[in-house]
C-alpha cells in the first residue's frame, strides 16, 4: 500500500515538471517578441535612422561661417511680421516645449535674481511675469503691439485681486531693443537695478548694438540678465541650425544660430559687464547669463 502510494506522488510530481519546450516551441516564442523588446527595437531603429538623416544634412549642408544668417533671405518687416501674426498663438506653441525642455524653470530661475526697477527688453507675450519677486517695478518692451497686446492681458490676469502686485503694476512701452536709450516713454527711471532679455537677442536686428544698450540702461552694479538659444559649441549641430536658419526665421522671425556667447564675451572684452554665472544647456544651444554692469 505505502509503495502504491509512493508510486502515485512520483507520478503528480512528474505531472507537475511542464515538458522541455521542442525546437517548435521555442522558435515560435523567439518569433513572438515582449512588448519592452518591441518598443526597444522600435527606438534603436528610430535612432539610426535620425542619425542618418544628421549625418546626411551635416555632409550636404554648404559650409557656413559663426552665425550666418543668409542675410537679405528675410526681411526686417517679414520678421516682424511673424511676430505679429504669431502672438495670439504663441504661448500655447511653445508652452510644452519649454515645459518639457526646463525653459520654464530656467525662467523661474533668472527672473528670481531681478530687482527693483527692472526692463524687461524683448518681452513678448510676458511669459516672465508671474516669476518677479516682490518688490519689482517692471517696464515690459517689445517691438511688436501684438505681442504687447498679450503680455497686458496677461498682467491683468496675474494681478486681478491682488493689490500691488508685480504684474498688476507693470509699464508696457513699445520699443526697439537697438533704441532703448532714447525711448522717453521709459520716462522717469534714466537706469535700472536689473536689465532681463529672454530668447530676444535673436530677433534683433543688430543684436550687438541691443545688448549694448541692455547694458547701458543698467546702473552701476545692476544686473543683467539673459536666458538665450544660438550656436552650439557642438559643430554638426551648429551646421543644421545654419541648414534651417532662414525657415526658422520666417516662421518665427528669429535667427537660432547666432553666436549669443561671443556677444556676451564683447561686452565683457569691452568692460561694460562682468559675467557671474554662465551656463549652457540643450547641447549648448540655450546660454543663461547673470552679470553684473562694471
């Protein structure tokens, strides 16, 4: 009885040991691949791919000096011209991108360091606005009324209900960076504690002369304060930001390419600023400048 018994437990134990898979099974499982795996191939393939397009752009991209802005290829009023058929939708066409990308905490960042009287150059629809300290006596500029248009109703919104606040108590004057110190409408401050330009000197149309005069219309020991895209240090990406140049800046009426750190390191060549911190992301496409007026 007991080896009956015995006998009848081997037999379920064996039962229990699923078979070895046949050459068939195994095959068939091989061909059936896991979701991850799917997914992993998917992206391995999307990115040799990309690579190749990169590495045929690099190739069949014309040579082009620091900055080439195929200069003529887009008007001066083509330029502004996209600003202003561009601001009602703007804010939501970057939002996410500057989301995903951390512009909005390098914003949230660089705004933190204004204060007291600051100008605020290159505007736009006020996407610094709800970032300024307490304390802050903001003058917004922009060269384009659509533009300004936005950042007002913005400033209403961020400063309905609340009594004094930054935003409620903002300027706006319609300006061209290259002109800011004879624009009288500035009126009643003659230079500011800070001096704050975002992803501006890349719709100017002399870039150089704008930041001098940033850095002009700053007090002494006044900060200045940038957060900029351009060039990259990493040459093959320079090269197709110098491809798309001339598409970029019809659509947004801005010049991606230029070489913002070389203007930055005139001003200091020329002893106007003395740069604090600087700081490149996205491959070294996006600059983040504070710097102090000599």
């Amino acid at each position: 009885m007991a080896r009956r018994r015995r006998g009848a437990a081997t037999a379920a134990a064996a039962a229990a040991v699923p078979p070895p898979p046949t050459l068939a099974s195994t095959v068939r499982s091989l061909n059936r691949p896991s979701i991850p795996a799917v997914l992993a191939g998917g992206a391995l393939y999307a990115a040799a791919t990309a690579a190749g397009w990169v590495f045929w752009q690099v190739q069949t991209t014309p040579a082009c000096g620091s900055g080439c802005e195929a200069e003529g290829a887009v008007s001066e009023a083509a330029r502004r011209s996209a600003y202003t058929a561009g601001a009602a939708s703007y804010d939501e066409d970057v939002g996410l991108h500057e989301r995903l990308g951390g512009i909005a905490r390098l914003r949230e960042r660089l705004i933190q360091h204004a204060r007291g009287d600051t100008l605020e150059v290159a505007a736009g629809t006020g996407r610094n606005l709800e970032h300024y300290p307490e304390g802050c006596r903001v003058v917004l500029t922009d060269a384009c009324d659509a533009m300004l248009g936005v950042a007002r109703r913005r400033a209403a919104e961020l400063g309905a209900g609340a009594a004094g606040s930054v935003a409620g108590c903002a300027r706006f004057v319609r300006s061209d960076a290259e002109r800011l110190e004879s624009a009288a409408e500035l009126g009643g401050v003659a230079r500011y504690d800070a001096v704050v330009d975002t992803f501006g000197l890349c719709s100017f149309g002399d870039p150089a002369a704008a930041l001098r005069q940033m850095a002009i219309m700053l007090k002494p020991g006044g900060r200045l304060l940038l957060l900029e895209h351009g060039r990259s240090p990493v040459g093959w990406l320079s090269t197709l930001l110098d491809r798309y140049a001339e598409r970029h800046a019809a659509k947004w009426g801005c010049w991606w390419n230029r070489d913002v750190n070389a203007l930055v390191a005139q001003l200091e060549a020329e002893q106007l600023i003395v740069v604090d911190t600087r700081a490149r992301f996205h491959a070294g496409t996006t600059l983040y400048v504070e710097a102090t007026r000599v």
